[in-house]
C-alpha cells in the first residue's frame, strides 16, 4: 500500500516504551560508539527527523508501480519508536490514505539488522493501520549517505511500494 511505503512504517505510548537492546549481527550500521552491524549502530542511523522524497506504490487492484505525489516526515527516536505523517491527494494512493487531511501512524519499529528490514510492532493511528500499512509485511531498509529507502513487500513478496527519505538537517 502507498501508505506501507511510508513505513516502513509505527505505536508509541506518550514516553519511551523501552530502552533499545543492544546486540551485534553481520548486517550494516554506522553509529559512532557501536560496532558496525549491531542493532545499537543501525538505530543510531535511523534516529532522527527524515522528510519524504518520492513514493511509488503498486495500485491496490495489482499492477505496475506508480509514483504517487505525497508529502511526510518520518520520526524514529532512540528507544525504537517510529511516527510517521504524511499527506496525499493522489488518486493512486489508498481510499484510506485520502480519507483524511494527514495520515498519522505511531508504533514500534523492530530491526533485523541482517536482513536490513524492520518490522511494525504496535500500530495506532487516525486510520487502520492494518488497512493501510500491513504491519506483517516485510520491509527493507537502506541507507545511502543522509538518504533512506524504504521498500515494502506484498504476501508474494513483490515490492508494493518504495519511499525514499532524506534526514532533516
């Protein structure tokens, strides 16, 4: 779903739900202080504010992917807490993704630091987030220099739909 590429997409409780748990794997990182491809050093490259560049997302009834016009920003704090805004009119995106002025979703974020994906945990939000962002889906993430890709994967494992952030300086 359009909004799945948002997500990589996120429940949160008014404070920290937990202290992250640190842990090393073969799989990438980069915080300064952690051994490259632990959790600690994966999430102290995903900690901070990051501002949607592009979406494309598969069409609900199946098909190719298309861009879809969006906007967002995406949140991911040092306890593992993920909260994403984000706000289409596109005719592409979900019904339940135009439902409403700016589509909130806050949750937690569980990386698996060998497989470079991160799964949805806890979702709340202004809309069904099973709707919209199918928590049990797959997603990927990458980095590339202050760039992160997010792609989200259906049941059959095609990509549904791939973000692109940039972190906000």
């Amino acid at each position: 779903m359009v909004v799945g590429g948002f997500l990589a997409a996120a429940a949160c409780s008014p404070g920290p739900l937990a202290s992250p748990h640190l842990g090393v794997s073969s799989g990438a990182g980069g915080g300064a202080g952690a051994p490259s491809g632990s959790v600690e050093a994966a999430r102290r490259q995903l900690e901070g504010t990051w501002t949607l560049v592009s979406l494309e997302a598969a069409p609900q009834s199946g098909g190719q992917r298309a861009q879809i016009t969006a906007s967002g920003t995406l949140v991911y704090d040092e306890f593992g807490n993920l909260t994403i805004d984000a706000h289409t009119t596109d005719p592409d995106a979900p019904v339940a993704a135009r439902e409403v002025s700016i589509v909130s979703f806050k949750g937690r974020a569980v990386l698996d630091v060998p497989r470079s994906e991160l799964q949805m945990m806890a979702l709340t939000g202004n809309v069904d987030p099973n709707e919209v962002l199918s928590p049990e889906r797959r997603r990927r993430y990458a980095f590339e220099g202050d760039q992160l890709t997010l792609t989200s994967f259906d049941t059959a494992g095609a990509i549904a739909s791939i973000s692109v952030w940039t972190r906000r300086q």
